[in-house]
C-alpha cells in the first residue's frame, strides 16, 4: 500500500514539474514564433512577401546579361527562397518585432550596426557556404519615425509613420551582390550595405 501511494506522490510530482516546464518555456516558444506570420494580417502593419519567381523575373529587368558582374548578380537572385518584409509605426508591434530579432540573435552573427540621425540599423547573417555567402540575411531598422514623422507618406488614404523594419531573406545570397537587390526594393539603409562591400 505504501509503495502504492509513493508511486502515486512521484507521478504527481513529475507532472507538476512537467507543467512548470511547459508553464516556463511558453514566453520562448511564443517569442520563436515567426513574427511575419503572427503580423502578416494586422492592419497596422505593411508587410510583404515575395516568392523566388518574381525575383527571377526582376532578375531579367534592366540587366546585361553578357556583364559578368550581372550574371552573378542574376545567380543569387534566382538562388533566393524567401523575402519578407514587415513595417510598423505600431509601437507595441514594433516592440515585439525587436524582441523577435534579439530572441534570432544566437543562431545569427552581427555583420554590421549603423546609428544615423535617430536612426539604428543592425544587419544580421547566417554563415553560407563560404564567406562570400550566407543561408540567411537578417536587417532590423528601428527609429525610423525620427526621419519619416515629417515626410508625406500615405498608405490605403491613411497618413503614415514608419518606426519600425524588419527584412528576412534567405538563400544562397552573395554578400557581394545583396546591396544592388536591397535597393532596387528601395529599402531604407540598403546604401550602408554598399559601402561595406567597397572596404
């Protein structure tokens, strides 16, 4: 009979510790949730994604083919799996963009941080197959409302304020080429990309 309710007492305890655990890890398992998917629908948010055939398509737009410069800059473009891109001038939204980036911190390396007029832009990458190129290439801009708050900018009829972008995209991307992609998005901090590839 003891050893009955000793069974028992050391079932219980190890569901109780069990649902500690799960109590525990929750805050990070929500926080690895892919922040374009859980925003993708906000109104507050623009978000885009782009899937690898348009990119083959731009690929093709405006460039000489016979360039052996824009051939390889044709070749990672058709190597890209995913671009996505989130703006906010949410701050909440944009609050919780930020901690998504600093939960991705440990399994990305910090390439580069610029601090401009209010502005701070990280560039965040995932080591590819060599070191010219990375699986992933993460750019996080916050602040941007110090630069846009007087600009006339206006979405659905709706004046606009971004504070806050997010930029993932993935790949076979050559760090050598992602400016000239960067820009031709025309996003904001791309030129910074540039200059490091110049040194």
């Amino acid at each position: 009979m003891k050893t009955t309710n000793k069974l028992k007492t050391s079932k219980m305890k190890n569901k109780a510790i069990l649902f500690l655990m799960a109590i525990m890890l929750f805050p990070l398992t929500s926080m690895a949730q892919d922040i374009f998917s859980k925003y993708s629908e906000n109104p507050d948010v623009t978000y885009v994604s782009i899937k690898p055939k348009m990119f083959q398509m731009l690929a093709k737009m405006d460039i000489n083919s016979d360039d052996p410069e824009a051939q390889e800059y044709i070749n990672m473009v058709n190597s890209i799996t995913s671009f996505k891109v989130i703006t906010t001038d949410n701050k909440a939204i944009s609050a919780d963009v930020s901690k998504w980036v600093q939960s991705r911190k440990s399994s990305l390396e910090e390439l580069m941080e610029v601090k401009d007029d209010g502005v701070n832009m990280t560039f965040y990458v995932k080591q590819g197959r060599d070191e010219d190129h990375v699986s992933e290439f993460l750019m996080f801009v916050d602040g941007l409302s110090a630069i846009t708050k007087d600009a006339n900018i206006n979405m659905n009829g709706e004046k606009r304020e971004f504070e806050t972008v997010v930029v993932s995209l993935t790949g076979d991307i050559d760090l050598n080429q992602i400016s000239k992609l960067t820009q031709k998005m025309n996003i904001q901090g791309s030129e910074h990309l540039d200059k490091k590839g110049k040194k």
